[in-house]
C-alpha cells in the first residue's frame, strides 16, 4: 500500500501579479463615491476587483490595462497548497495503519519569496500585487511504492513563505518522505473566501486606498 498523507484545513491560492496604478485608481474612486468610510470603500475595492467582472473589464479598458479576472492576470508566481499554521492536521495511513500528526514541528524546507525579485519586473506604471483565495479543503500526498514502518523523523514539508511580501501566509507546495518527493493532489473543498488585496509600489511601500487620491 502506498504511503498517504492528507492535509486538513486552509488550502490558499496566492497569486502575485502587477496592477495599473491608474486601474487601481478607477476603482477606488469609484468606491469613495458610493462609501464615505475606509471599512466600506475597501470592502467595495475587493468585491470589484474579484467579482464584478463587468465593472472591472470597463475600468481598464478605460485606462488601456488588459484585465480579465485575477486568476487571468499575468503572474509572477502562482502557488496553491495548504496553509502552515497551527491548525494544519495531518493524518498519515499505509499498509501497516495510520497515526495523526500536527504539522506544526514536522522539519521544514523553506522558499522564501523575495520582494525585490518580483519589484524589478514592474512597469513604470504598475503597482505589485498579492490576491488570493482560502477554502477549506484536503489535499493529498503520496509515495505508491513505500514500505513501513513510517518515521515521522524522516518527514518534512516543502514550504513558500510570503512574509516578504507582507503576507504572513505560508504555504505548503510539498512533502517529502526520507528525501523522496510525494505526490499532491487537492482533495475535497468546503467553501471559499477571498484574501485582501495587497499592494506594493516600485520602492516596496505598501500602499492603502489613501495612495490613490
């Protein structure tokens, strides 16, 4: 029997791509127009720029941006995997039974986004972005030809950590078992919500809705 070994919590999409400032701008001020608080002029922001598909398109054509959704943007990275957190359970199963595990002190191998290498690929015109979605969800590691018994000591978890970019997201992209490659596959999913916005100008400033007066 193959080795599985089967994540239970937050699975993120992230994707970092480059936005228009002008694109940007459109929308906030289309939302200062019809909110004259921070709270909902943000909340107008992201529900334009995920889901009103039709507003979003005019406002960049208005502007000359190709936009077609955030899943259809031009990406610099593009990462879909498990949330690390405290939370993250793992429940392993083979030929000779099954334990549970908590991710959280399992050996990890880190990937460290770095801010400054996705800065240099923006235009003179363009703010850096980081969108995302979190489901609730599985996903699904494997080794077909493992032979017991399992060693949690020979365990670990290939991760890209996203602090860099001011997002304390860190996401699994991989296991490994006795320095073996698992193979992944996402497993059920329970629902969705839509991660804010981040945005990031040239110099690596995070900016707010206050940038775009």
């Amino acid at each position: 029997m193959a080795l599985e070994i089967t994540t239970q919590g937050d699975i993120d999409q992230i994707v970092v791509s480059s936005l228009s400032r002008a694109f940007v701008q459109k929308i906030y001020r289309h939302c200062w127009g019809k909110n004259n608080t921070p709270y909902f002029a943000g909340n107008c922001f992201k529900g334009v720029l995920y889901f009103d598909e039709r507003l979003a398109i005019k406002y960049a054509e208005d502007v000359g941006f190709p936009w077609r959704g955030w899943l259809s943007a031009p990406k610099f990275h593009h990462r879909t995997g498990a949330s690390l957190d405290h939370s993250l359970g793992l429940t392993v199963r083979h030929d000779q039974g099954g334990m549970e595990l908590a991710a959280v002190g399992t050996t990890l191998v880190e990937n460290r986004l770095r801010l400054d290498g996705f800065l240099e690929r923006l235009g003179e015109d363009e703010v850096l972005a980081v969108l995302g979605a979190v489901d609730k969800g599985e996903m699904v590691f494997s080794l077909p030809d493992f032979t017991g018994p399992f060693d949690p000591e020979k365990l670990s978890i290939a991760v890209d950590r996203l602090s860099d970019l001011y997002c304390e997201e860190t996401v699994v992209t991989g296991m490994l078992y006795d320095g073996r490659t698992m193979s992944m596959e996402t497993g059920e999913s329970r629902g969705k919500s839509m991660v804010d916005p981040l945005l990031i100008s040239r110099d690596g400033k995070l900016l707010d809705m206050y940038d775009f007066g």
